[in-house]
C-alpha cells in the first residue's frame, strides 16, 4: 500500500527517498478504508485529514438549497482527497467529500503533515508538484467554464481525462461540468458521430445545431 505513495513521491523529488525517510512516512500516514458513499468529510466539519488514494475514487462536492450536487473534483489514485482552505486555515469546510467506490487510503494529520515535512525536506519538492497541478487545473477549469460551450468543456475534458470516463457515472460528469445529464447525453452522442478531434474544432453555433436537432 505505501509502494504506491512512495513511488508518486519519488517521481517529484530531486532524490529518492532514503530508507529511514520511508520509515517516517509508513509511521506518519495511516491506511484507511472508506465504503462506497462513506463520507471523508462532511459540509461545516473542519478538514482535519488529508488523504492519498491508493485506489478506488473519491468525488468532492456541495449542495445547494435544493438538494442538487455540485461536483468540483472527481478523485482517483494518486490523488489528495482533502479541502486545501479547511487544511491549513482550520475553518468550517463547505464542501462533503465521499467515496463513490469502496476506496484505499493513507492518511496523514494537519500536525503530522507540517511535523514529517520538518523531517524531510525533500517532500516539499513533491507538494510543490501537487500544488502546481492544483492550481493549474483549477484555472484551466475556470477559463473553460466562463469561455468555452458545453460543447467544448465537454471535449476538453475528454481530452485531459480520458480515464475518468470508465470512473465515474454520466450524471457525476454532468455535475462536474455545470450541465444536465440529458445535454450531455446528446453532446456525447455527436461527439460519438462526429469525432473528438472534428468535434472540438466545430463552432458552438454549429454544434448547437446539431445536438438540438
């Protein structure tokens, strides 16, 4: 189980890790386990945890007076489950994070995080690495939200996560991507037909057209 945390670790650092710094992270992360829908964290709990998936799939989430879910990140192996501002300010999160698949985990605490980085200097080269990825992916879904079609978030999410597709159910990408499940239907349906790579260079007048046909 730590193989997998290790191996991500080193994949990001300058130099391996030694054998007694991997000792120190096998005494600091705690595996755990969480069911299919199992809560990691609830709506107005402090994020106390961080987790490293190992395997299975996470998704985080809010939900609105209506009861409708809005999906901000879909969670995979070699991912962080955890809520970045709850972590480190200790406030009340607003987001509910669960597992949508039975899920594998190592955990670390807020205290145990800032006490093992201490002892490992090189382990921030890897949350640099992490927290670049974040912020770049956060960006680049708020550009495609305000600028691009369904359409072509659609597209462009096929295109940066393709393994997500075989993850994660069609209403769950839907909520991610800001459209009804019957929209997507459709747009998949003329992407099917017509291509990515064709699909994507369409026009959105073009593409409207032809989804609502």
């Amino acid at each position: 189980m730590y193989d997998t945390l290790i191996k991500h670790i080193n994949r990001y650092t300058s130099t391996p890790l030694t054998d007694s710094e991997v000792g120190l992270i096998k005494n600091t992360f705690v595996p755990g386990k969480f069911r299919k829908k199992q809560y990691f964290l609830q709506e107005g709990q402090v994020c106390k945890f961080s987790a490293f998936i190992v395997k299975g799939a996470m998704r985080q989430y809010t939900v609105d007076d209506k009861g409708v879910e809005h999906i901000v990140r879909l969670l995979i192996e070699n991912w962080l489950a955890v809520d970045r501002e709850s972590f480190v300010m200790l406030t009340p999160s607003v987001y509910n994070i669960d597992a949508w698949k039975d899920t594998d985990v190592l955990i670390i605490t807020k205290a145990g995080s800032i006490d093992l980085f201490n002892q490992i200097p090189v382990l921030t080269q890897w949350r640099q690495r992490l927290d670049e990825q974040h912020a770049f992916a956060a960006q680049k879904r708020l550009s495609a939200s305000i600028s691009f079609s369904a359409e072509k978030r659609y597209a462009d999410f096929t295109n940066t996560y393709p393994e997500f597709l075989q993850r994660f159910p069609q209403h769950m990408i839907a909520s991610y991507l800001g459209i009804t499940k019957e929209s997507l239907s459709r747009i998949r349906f003329v992407l099917l037909s017509f291509g990515n790579s064709l699909f994507y260079h369409l026009s959105s007048f073009y593409l409207s057209l032809l989804i609502h046909l």
